[in-house]
C-alpha cells in the first residue's frame, strides 16, 4: 500500500462569539484537512490548524512540500517517513510549522494503517484502555462574569462532566481568587477544577497566585509562564502543592525530555499537531511514563482519545469541541468519560457536506 497523493484543503472555522484569554481574543481557525491516497483505494485523514486563520497558507504549504518525503513510499512505514520528514526539515529547524507539517501527514497515515488493518489506532499502538476522564475546555473564559462563570459551570456538570477547566491570568490577582471561588462553590468538591494562565504570568506573579489558589483544591495549575521559560516554571512547580500542568507549546520528545529534566511539569500535555503526530505523541507518553509522570491532551479530543487509550498512564481528555462539526461522528461519553471508538483509525471522517457548506 503506497502513498501516491497527499491532498488538503483550507477550511474556516469561526467561533459564535469570540473568547478572550491571555493570549488575546479568539474569533476562529483556519484548519487543513489532510487526506493522504494510497494505490489500494485506501485514504487517511488528519486535520491541523492556525489561530484566527492567520498564516493558514504557509501551513498548508509546509504540509503539501513534505509531501515529496512520503509519496511513493510504503503507508505503513510510518516510522520511515517521520526519520526521512525529520531530516527534511533540517535546515529550517524542529520546531514550529515544519514540525506540524510532520504531524499533519504522520497521522494521516496511522488513520490509513488503521483502515487498511481494520483496528482503531489505540488498538494499533498497544492498547491500555477502552476511556479516559474528560474535562470540558470549552468555557469559563476571561471575559465572562463571575455569575455567568458559575452558570456555565454548572451547566457543565448537569453535561455529566466531572471535571472542567477555567481561565486566569487576568490583571488583578484578587479578582481570579473571586472567579476561582465562584466556580468552586458552584460545582461542590467533588468536581476537579482545573486553572489555566495560557503563559500570561512571570514567576513571582505565578508563584503568588499558585499559593492563592491552594485553598481551591486543584486538580492542576496549567501553563502559568511563557513555554520557552522552562527554568522559570520548574521553579514555580517547585514551590507550590498544586501540580503544575503544561507542555502544549513544546515540539517533540527533545523538548518535553527537557521537561523532565527539569522537573518543570507535573503532567505533561503534548498536542498532537505540535508534538509531532502520533508517533512521537507516544514516545513523549512513554518517556514520561519512565519518570512516573502522568499525560494528557491539548485540544482534538476526537483524534486525541486514540492516542490517550494506547497509554497507560494517560490521566485527562481535555473537551474542547472546536472542529467537532467537520466530523460525520461524534465523541461518546459515560459517567464523565470519553470512549474511545473502536471502528479503524481514528473512527472520525470529515463530514463533506458541512465542510462545503463552510467553505462556501
């Protein structure tokens, strides 16, 4: 089974309403959806994306050119194509848009292995369980009230969530401890409560909220500092109780080796379109599980469950349902738990009806 086309497609997601973090406001994406061909009739699909759907061309054009290092070549030999696609992109460097570019093509490929073996891809990589908790992502941003923060968190628990996520980082510590405790006294102690920064913090500014924040029971404090200040955040992991979460921002196990190196996270949250795809999603899973750290997902919950399930110690889905309309199918869910589908691949194909419609 050889690839003989590598195909994308540009299509724009906008939000119903725009979502402030600290990272700035959000209005949409523009994501490319990837379809590799292979001479068996057999396709694999996989979709990467950009923030407000800025420098969405360059994107797509990183993932057509490494397209050249996998046509011709054997579908199942992923391992192949990431060594070949990673001395590619030598000259340019292993991070940022040559490395998505990887990821893009690298799961398009375990999808087509997966239909052409019949097999789920968590069933391909081993196999460690059939769910994993999921927390709801997909909320409690900076710019909502304290009463609409704790509404909408309720909301999330009348869903069935037993956990979910907020954000923090705002301009006046005093006021995120207010919103912090709203959405903790909306929710009782039995939901796990999740913060994020989105890297809006310096060290004593993290330090200072983290220990703030300690009455509140949290599950984990996630990305209080800028990715690149791995220094920094190992400190801040060090003098605070709760656990530090992050790594969403990090490229490939040489990034998240120095994580753990460093001791800068307590749980490790490779994104797969980042990390490096699948293949090296699960060698980022397992290096952590040699240091008894625990690993969850950033974003793509329906093609990051897949990979979640193939880890044994993989502990959150996290629930953000972006891109969920490009799909035919949905992600199920029991008791708070997200399933992993068992039909080959990722068990998800775009929906080319509504990718037409929103392509216009």
């Amino acid at each position: 089974m050889k690839v003989v086309r590598v195909e994308t497609q540009v299509v724009p997601v906008k939000l119903p309403v725009p979502i402030i973090s600290a990272l700035g406001p959000i209005t949409g994406f523009g994501c490319i959806l990837v379809t590799v061909h292979t001479d068996a009739g057999i396709t694999g699909e996989n979709m990467v994306f950009t923030l407000n759907h800025r420098r969405t061309r360059v994107l797509q054009q990183m993932v057509e050119e490494l397209g050249d290092v996998v046509i011709g070549h054997d579908a199942g030999h992923i391992a192949g194509f990431w060594a070949r696609a990673w001395k590619d992109i030598n000259f340019l460097g292993h991070k940022g848009v040559a490395v998505v570019g990887i990821s893009a093509i690298d799961g398009a490929l375990w999808d087509a292995l997966g239909k052409a073996s019949n097999l789920a891809i968590y069933r391909l990589l081993g196999g460690a369980k059939t769910r994993v908790q999921a927390y709801h992502s997909g909320g409690l941003w900076l710019d909502r009230s304290i009463d609409a923060l704790a509404a909408e968190a309720q909301g999330f628990v009348t869903q069935g969530f037993r956990a979910m996520k907020m954000r923090v980082g705002s301009s006046d510590p005093h006021g995120d401890i207010e919103r912090v405790r709203a959405v903790r006294a909306a929710i009782g102690p039995g939901i796990k409560l999740m913060v994020d920064a989105n890297q809006g913090l310096g060290e004593a500014q993290a330090i200072r909220l983290g220990r703030m924040l300690e009455e509140f029971d949290l599950t984990w404090f996630e990305e209080p500092l800028p990715a690149w200040d791995l220094d920094g955040l190992a400190r801040v992991a060090a003098a605070l109780d709760t656990p530090i979460a992050s790594g969403e921002t990090e490229y490939t196990r040489y990034g998240f080796r120095s994580m753990l190196e460093l001791r800068s996270a307590d749980v490790l949250m490779p994104d797969l379109q980042r990390v490096g795809g699948v293949s090296e999603f699960m060698r980022v899973g397992h290096m952590a599980e040699s240091h008894d750290i625990a690993v969850s997902s950033h974003l793509f919950p329906e093609t990051s469950i897949q990979v979640l399930c193939g880890l044994s110690n993989s502990n959150f889905l996290e629930y953000m349902p972006w891109f969920s309309e490009l799909y035919n199918e949905a992600l199920e869910f029991q008791d708070g738990d997200a399933l992993v589908p068992e039909r080959p691949g990722w068990g998800f194909t775009f929906n080319s009806s509504r990718v037409q419609h929103l392509v216009g």
